[in-house]
C-alpha cells in the first residue's frame, strides 16, 4: 500500500474526448477533466459556473422552424441584435426589446420574404445603416436604421446592374454591315438590314478583329445601343462577316435562376458568393457602387466574377473578409492572394485554393484571435483557417481534435470575444442533437482550448453575440406546452430564465413561469423552491438589497481518473483511493466534493439568516471511504451560489 499527493493545477484543457481516457501519454490528460458541464474555464486555469440568463421575451411558436439571430452595429453607442422568425424581425439593444417598432404598435418589423425556412441558413452582410440579408431562394433584402432605435424599413434590394450568363448559349453571323458612331463608351449601332430584335437586349456582338458590345437597348431591326466592354479599333464600317451575335444571356440572378447565397463588404466592393443556378461563382460590384455588378470595360474599378473549378463541386456557403477575401465552399477553402495590399481588380483576380475540408451550409463562420472558424462540412469538427508565413499560405486546423464528441449536429455558432483578462474567447456552439451549447474558451497565446458542455432545462436553439452580450434562443416546456424565449447571459445570476431585482417580497411578472417550481435567492440567500402560481411567488422574507427568480442548472465537474505518472509505471489497474482533497477557491460561496458539501462558514448566532461571504483559499474535503478502480473527483453544487475552483490536491492510496 502506498500513498501519493497528486496535485492538478488547473483544467485548461476542459473536457476531453472519452477516447482519450487511456492517452495519459498527453499533457492536455493531466489538466483536462471527463466532465465538464455548466461551467467555463477560466484562462487562469480555474473554473467557475457559467452564467445565468435573463428572461427578455416570448417568440411566436414558428420559432420552432427556424430562427437566425444577426448582429447590427449601427455607431460606436448603437448596436443591436436582430432576431429573425418568421417573416418577423424582433430588435434588442443593451438587453432590452425594442418596441413599437416604427410607432406600429408591433414590437417586430414585418419581413415578408425571411421565412422560417430562409432564416435558419441566410447569410448577412452590413455597411454603415444598411444591412443586406442572403439567400439562394430569396432576392436579397436591405434593412435600414433609421433616426431612432425603432425606425427600421425593409426592401428588395435593387440593382443598378445584374451578371449575365448564356444559360442556352447561341452563336450566329447575321449578314448585314454594321456602322458605329463611335469605337468606345456608349455606342449607336445602325445595321444595313433589319436584323435585331428586341429579344437581343442584353445579348453580344463580337467585332474581328477587335471589339465586344452589349446591347443595352432595342431600337428598331436596324439599330440598336450598346456599350463597349472591349472597344472597337475605329468607327469605320463592319463587313457583314466580321461580326457574330450571341444570344442566350439573361440575369444569372433571378426567380427563375436563383440569388445569391452569401455576402460581404470588402475593400470598397460587396461581394457575392452562390447561386442556386451558378453555385461556385463569386461576383464582385464595381467599387464604391455596390448593387453595380457591370464589368464594363474590365478597368481596376469595374466589377469582377469568378468560378471555383477544382475538378470537384465546390457551393459558396460564406465569405469572410480578413486578412484576405476567403471563400468558404461545400469543397474547400480558398482565398483572393493579394501582393503588398494591392487591391483586387478584374485583371489581378486569382482564387487560390487552400484546404479541402469544406464548411457546413447554414452556420456562419466566425473570427477568433485572427483564425476564421468553421463548422466542417460533416458537423463533426471543428477547425481554424489562420495564414501561416511557413507555408505563404492558409493551414486548417482542427480545434475540437481532442472533445469532437461536443460536437452533435452543430446549427448554429457565435462568438464572445473577450473583455478582459479575465475571461477568453467564448465560442459557443449550438447542438441540434441535445439542445445543448458546446463552450470553446480560446486564448491562442496561452495555447489554450478548453471546451465545456451547457445545459439547460429546456433546448437552445440560436445564439448571438452583440459586443459583450450574448443573447440565445431557447425552447422550454412551461405550464405542459412549448414556448420559445429570448434571454440573455448574466454574470451576475445564477439561475436560467431568471427576473431580478432589488427589493420586495411578492414578485409578480412571472408569468412566463407559470405552474414552474423555480429557485428563489434573496440578498444572497437561497430559499426553499417556490411554484409560480398567478404569474407571482412570495418570498420568506423581503429582499432588501436584490433578488432573482428562476429555474435551476446544475454544474457537473469530473476529473480524469488519477495518474501520478510514477517511475513504476501507470496504475491504472489498480484499485486505489482518494483520502483526503485540498481545493483551492476564489470567491465561492457553495462547492460539494465528491458528494460532501465544503463548509465555507462555522454555525454560530452571527451567521443566522445572512448570505454566504465568498471565499478565497484552500478548503479541505475528507477523510473520504473505499476503494475504486478509477479514483476521480466530482465538484458540483446543492444551490445556486457562486463557483469559482482553482485548482485540486489530493491524497491517493493506491492497493499492491
């Protein structure tokens, strides 16, 4: 028999992959947990519980089809977060709604052609007050700010000029002469027979030796105008001979054809990726003018187009405009090289393939510390796209290499960046298979990937991030039906769906928690379970300084089984127990370990009916009985309090 003191300093490495359980041969085993459930890791190393979330609002029941949130930073004291269901658009700014949107007397903006079905996979793109919204079977929208937080307007975006595409592509040599009445810009063509039609506006002419022509109006079978997008030699004569007509262009955006499936600005241009009918081209507006897609003459300022054939199918699913313009595809992942920051340009266009993992459909990509983060075309992996000056070039790596069974139909993603040092990157991750949010706490220059699962008592269905407000979507069965709430993340509650307050001892208003039993916690202290009856619960006592009303989530912390890397060798197969653990706090008021709750104040006349101070130090848990094959460790909580555990030391017997 002997006894070892194991110490595990911190849990950077979150929760681990159950794979991994026999990987002791890693340094991510030794700081990693089994479990990991309803807290964050802190980039200092500890852990503390996740935050709790406010109750908003109540969406309609088509929530349940589909739903998108999008961020809308309109000015440096103007953001908000644009919820989307249904043909309905909710406004939220600071955490609160927006209502009487445009003195309508509706709290939502009506958005007919944003049905459930397009909400849960468009793309968005914004510039100063406009914000344009993508999707292949709906003509792009354009959302406006207007003077106030309610004044919003929506339209059909309108084009000053649309691509076009020879779907049915024809070519024929017309005999007559044609005479121009000048060999550039707009020009006026007059035939020598009556062979135009109006059918031929927006179709070619081909000059030889030199000369490309659109026709841009029908004026009668012997003239037409046009404009040049490679201009003629002169203005002399063409021979019936030196001229070819093609026919068989039309809008390569349309109802027939499709629209557009993703956008975004970039340097001056608004870029289009996908269409239902062309669904690995990209397309470029003229700089400055962004619903003018002409190519014109191809000068550097004209608008651009590009296929993405690699000998496979590659869809443009997102666009993302960092470092450089990258292009995400069911295929791949490709960028537009630029050299010293020249800017792209219809004779400079390139599109270079990077990585061949491709992106799901429907969740955005997200940047975290530099890298573009997506969703793998499968759903079950996580990756980075970061430029690498090793290779001159884009890498992908995957983040959730070591927890990918967090991931479990991913639909939805967002990201939290952070607002100090004492928190990381947040990249939360909503699972379509559970409910439940997979939480990434990134820090790349600590190396740090510390992922972590949360639940709720109900399902999350949609998360966004607005600044430092990070708002979700969540489906909850209340008083035996399914409802659909807007809340919002807190970290000064600990419960979810949560009102808080100040004083008071009827708290009324509660109605969207009617016939739940729920957690009430008064100046600190937590009562015993309340029902929402009425819309209202009565307190024991009158809250004096705050309150919060709410539904309960548990945190459930495991450790890996104990390996103290001895010289003898692993003991893995030994029966072994835990005797005694010191745990190390930082202001928490309630922790049990290992089923046995740590005492953070003594009995006394002094303590009776006052809040748990927070504690900051070592506590100690023990003795604790038998033996085990695994020898773990469980941290969680009997109520609702602040958790914040720093690091673990144990002592270990381990049977010879």
């Amino acid at each position: 028999m002997s006894r070892i003191i194991r110490a595990q300093t911190n849990f950077t490495s979150g929760e681990l992959d159950p794979k991994l359980r026999a990987r002791i041969d890693l340094q991510q085993y030794f700081n990693g947990l089994e479990t990991a459930k309803n807290v964050v890791i802190q980039p200092q190393g500890g852990l503390v519980r996740r935050d709790g979330t406010r109750y908003l609002t109540e969406l309609p029941s088509s929530t349940a089809n589909g739903v998108r949130m999008v961020h809308f930073e309109f000015s440096v004291n103007d953001s908000y977060m644009l919820i989307f269901v249904n043909t309905q658009m909710y406004v939220f700014k600071d955490g609160v709604q927006i209502t009487n949107i445009n003195g309508s007397g509706n709290d939502y903006l009506t958005v007919t052609k944003v049905t459930s079905s397009i909400a849960s996979e468009m793309c968005w793109a914004q510039s100063a007050d406009t914000l344009i919204l993508a999707h292949q079977d709906m003509i792009p929208q354009r959302i406006l700010r207007g003077a106030n937080d309610a004044s919003w307007t929506v339209s059909d975006l309108s084009f000053d000029f649309i691509p076009k595409y020879a779907y049915s592509f024809s070519l024929s040599n017309p005999s007559a002469t044609l005479t121009p009445d000048q060999p550039d810009g707009n020009i006026t063509l007059t035939a020598s027979t009556s062979v135009f039609t109006s059918s031929h506006v927006d179709q070619y002419i081909n000059v030889s030796p030199q000369g490309r022509l659109r026709i841009v109006s029908y004026v009668s079978g012997t003239k037409v105008q046009a404009i040049s997008e490679v201009p003629l030699f002169d203005d002399s004569v063409i021979a019936s001979g030196d001229w070819e007509l093609e026919e068989g262009y039309e809008d390569t955006w349309s109802v027939t054809r499709g629209w557009p499936r993703s956008a975004v600005f970039y340097e001056g241009r608004l870029y289009f990726g996908g269409a239902t009918s062309r669904p690995s081209t990209l397309w470029g507006s003229r700089v400055g003018q962004f619903f003018n897609f002409d190519p014109g003459e191809s000068f550097d300022d004209a608008a651009l187009e590009a296929t993405l054939d690699t000998g496979r199918f590659n869809a443009i699913v997102d666009l993302y405009a960092g470092r450089n313009l990258q292009i995400f595809t069911t295929g791949g992942e490709f960028y537009i090289p630029q050299t010293l920051g020249d800017p792209i340009t219809p004779a400079t266009l390139a599109v270079q393939e990077q990585t061949s993992n491709g992106c799901r459909p429907g969740i955005r990509v997200v940047n975290v510390d530099g890298a573009t983060v997506f969703i793998q075309r499968q759903g079950k992996a996580l990756s980075e796209f970061i430029f690498s000056d090793t290779v001159n070039g884009y890498i992908a790596t995957k983040i959730s290499l070591l927890s990918s069974h967090l991931l479990k139909s991913p639909s939805d993603m967002a990201v939290r960046n952070a607002t100090s040092t004492d928190e990381g990157n947040r990249l939360l991750i909503i699972n379509a298979d559970d409910g439940s949010i997979a939480c990434y706490t990134l820090l790349r220059s600590q190396e740090i990937i510390a992922p972590t699962e949360w639940t709720t008592d109900g399902e999350y269905l949609s998360v966004g991030v607005d600044i430092s407000d990070t708002y979700v979507v969540v489906k909850r069965n209340v008083d035996g039906g399914d409802v659909y709430y807007v809340e919002l993340f807190d970290p000064d509650l600990t419960l979810d769906c949560a009102k808080d307050g100040t004083t008071g001892t009827t708290i009324t208003g509660l109605s969207f928690l009617e016939g739940e039993t729920v957690k009430a916690i008064r100046d600190g202290i937590v009562e015993s379970d309340k029902t929402v009856t009425s819309g209202e619960v009565t307190l024991t006592d009158a809250a004096t300084s705050s309150y919060q009303i709410g539904l309960n989530y548990t945190p459930e912390v495991t450790t890996l089984p104990v390996e103290p890397r001895l010289a003898s060798g692993p003991i893995r197969g030994f029966k072994k127990r835990i005797l005694e653990i010191n745990s190390e706090h930082f202001e928490s008021q309630a922790v049990t370990i290992n089923g046995e709750q740590v005492a953070f104040r003594q009995f006394g006349e002094n303590n009776l009916d006052q809040s748990v101070q927070p504690f900051t130090g070592v506590k100690r848990s023990g003795p604790l009985l038998g033996f085990v094959n695994e020898g773990k460790i469980t941290i969680s909580q009997t109520v609702p309090l602040k958790m914040n555990v720093l690091a673990l030391d144990y002592k270990v017997s381990v049977g010879q």
